[in-house]
C-alpha cells in the first residue's frame, strides 16, 4: 500500500482510518472520550485509546498523537501505517504491548489549529495549576510585539525589530524564551498555558491513571510536527526516571536536557509537557519520557505565520481570503503536502517504534 493511504485530509478521515487499522491489527478499542463541542461541520470529536498485545503485559510503549492538535495529521497517519504494516504491529516482543492515545486534542486537531477550543497551547497546561505560574518575563516585555492587536506590513516589520533588538540577534528566525517559554498572562497570546486544567489535560490524566497504572516499565512517545530539515525526524529523550539509559535504544536521538533553544533557554524548562505526566503520576513505574519532532521545512520565521494566525483567531476573520490563506500556509508548515514527506516521516516513525519494542522487551 501506498503510505499515503495512511495519512488524511481531516479528522474524522484520520479516526476512522486508525480505528479500522488497530482492529485490523488485532488490537481493540479501549475507550474513547467525547469531547463537549463539535467540529467544523458538526461532527462528532473523540480521544481514542487502543491497545495492542497482550492484556498482562508489564511493558508499554504508549504512543501519543495530536497534542498540538493539526499536528495530530502526523501522528495519526505514522501510528495508522504502523498497525496496517502488518509484520510491524505482529512481532511484539514477549511482555510488552503498545497503548495508542489518538487525538487528545481533537479539536484542535478537527478545526486544524495547534491550540484547543480556549486558544491554550496543551504543551504548556500541564503543570501544578493550584501553584504560582512561572514568569516569562521575556514574554511580558514583548507580548505587543509577538502578538499585536492590529495586523499590516509595516506593524510587523516593527514587531520583528523589536524582537531582534531585545536579543540582539540581527536575523530574527527564533523561537525564543519570549514565545517558546511559555506564557500564562495572555489568554489571547501564542504558547498560552491556560488557567486551569484544560478538558484534554483532565482526559489525558485520566487515561494515564486508568490504562498505564499497573505497568512497570513504560516508553511515551509524543509525535510533534515543526520546522526543521525538511522529512527528517528529532527524537528528544528524557530517561532520567526509567532507571537506565533507555536513550541506548535508539540509533538517533537527544537527551532533552541538553537540548539548548536560543540565548540558553532549555527545552527541558519548557513548563507544562504531555510528555512528563506518565513519570510524575505513577513513581513506581520506570518511564522513558519522549518528544518526537517530523520536521516540515526549513523556511525562516516560524514566528511570523504563527502569531498572524493567532491574530486571525482573536482579533481577525479567519475566514476572509487573507484567513484563508494564512490558515493554509500553516497546514502547510505543520502537515507539508509535498507527496515525499510522508513516506520520509512514516519510515523513521516505524524505526522509532521497532527501536522502543525492542528496547522495552529487552529491559
């Protein structure tokens, strides 16, 4: 089969093809919790748990997709073209089994955002809300500039110069503490962490404390999509809590704490990722926590049509020509249409997979 078959056009498309490939996979449907509000035509939205192997396995390897909702095109379509591979998804090593979390931000994922229905980058919610939130104070100085009320040609020129002087890097094309931190003061600003515990926080949990509690060792992989070398895969690893270094299971990957974003804001300090829960629910399990990036294209400034898009959102017409076409350019930034790029992330997916399998069963 063609591994396109195995991405879609939208998510309902995604669903049914991951719930057709698990069955045909012989796994089973665990759950699936039905989120309050609809998608853009009225349908229907769902976070899908699966399961694969056998029922006492001591060992999971749990796969997550759609965190940041539009990005879920990517994972959907990897774990589907794993379970339709065939001799993939049969040779589980003994003891272990593979939990599948299929949209846990479906409407992110249905409305094609990263963001969910409150405008809250779920890669920043989870964290203790009943404490203090932490400061971005890059984010404060710059919030008037990183997302401006009013949009044209010459505000974003001076936006963008606003930005490079405060870090005094003279290119600009940056993720930086200011946007990549976080925020908690702007509810209508990117990277926005949310107030309180988001539905998807509260399923996600719930999905960890239900289908993951008795198990000894677990690996969870969140898949991400984002700029980078086009159709070429960053494995970032956290084996701090797994109780040995898992990170030897993997050809190509990155320990998480070493990972240095601009001006030395580490990816490990990001607040609030999916990716850490698992650890920091169940202590008495080993968990090899891991965030995986499909990179999409190497063009500069992500910056740029992301905070315009969040602009159309709160202060715009997302569906005037100029929203239609923002919108198009960032599907374009997070699920790429050139037909190459599917193959090239679906193959190292699988790699990544077998290496997780094999590295779990051996454990």
């Amino acid at each position: 089969m063609s591994s396109a078959q195995f991405f879609s056009h939208t998510y309902a498309e995604a669903r049914a093809r991951f719930l057709t490939a698990l069955e045909g996979a012989g796994g089973r449907s665990l759950t699936a919790y039905s989120h309050p509000l609809k998608g853009p035509l009225g349908e229907a939205l769902w976070t899908d748990v699966g399961r694969l192997g056998p029922e006492n396995a001591r060992k999971l390897l749990v796969l997550v997709s759609g965190t940041h909702g539009i990005e879920g095109f990517c994972g959907s379509g990897c774990h589907t073209g794993w379970l339709a591979g065939g001799g993939h998804a049969r040779d589980l090593p003994d003891d272990v089994a593979v939990i599948f979390v299929h949209a846990v931000n479906p409407h992110g994922f249905a409305w094609q955002r990263r963001v969910n229905e409150d405008n809250v980058d779920l890669n920043r919610n989870f964290l203790d809300h009943a404490k203090p939130y932490p400061v971005n104070a890059d984010y404060v100085a710059l919030q008037r500039h990183i997302n401006p009320e009013e949009w044209s040609a010459d505000i974003v020129a001076r936006s963008e110069a606003a930005i490079r002087a405060h870090y005094g890097n003279p290119v600009g094309d940056f993720l930086a503490k200011a946007i990549h931190g976080g925020q908690y003061v702007n509810p209508k600003g990117t990277f926005f962490g949310g107030n309180a515990p988001t539905w998807s926080n509260r399923t996600f949990r719930e999905i960890v404390a239900t289908f993951l509690r008795n198990a000894e060792q677990i690996c969870l992989i969140d898949y991400h999509t984002g700029g980078g070398v086009f159709g070429f895969c960053d494995l970032f690893v956290d084996d701090r809590k797994a109780g040995a270094r898992s990170r030897d299971w993997f050809e190509h990957c990155t320990p998480i704490e070493a990972v240095r974003v601009e001006h030395g804001h580490a990816q490990s300090d990001v607040p609030g990722l999916l990716m850490y829960v698992a650890q920091d629910t169940l202590t008495d399990s080993r968990v090899t926590s891991c965030l995986v990036e499909m990179r999409t294209r190497s063009k500069p400034s992500l910056l740029r049509p992301m905070c315009e898009e969040n602009w159309l959102f709160q202060h715009g017409d997302p569906d005037s020509e100029q929203g239609r076409a923002v919108r198009a350019e960032v599907r374009e930034l997070f699920y790429p249409s050139a037909p190459e790029w599917k193959p090239m992330v679906l193959r190292q997916s699988n790699a990544m997979i077998r290496e997780a399998l094999t590295g779990l069963g051996s454990a």
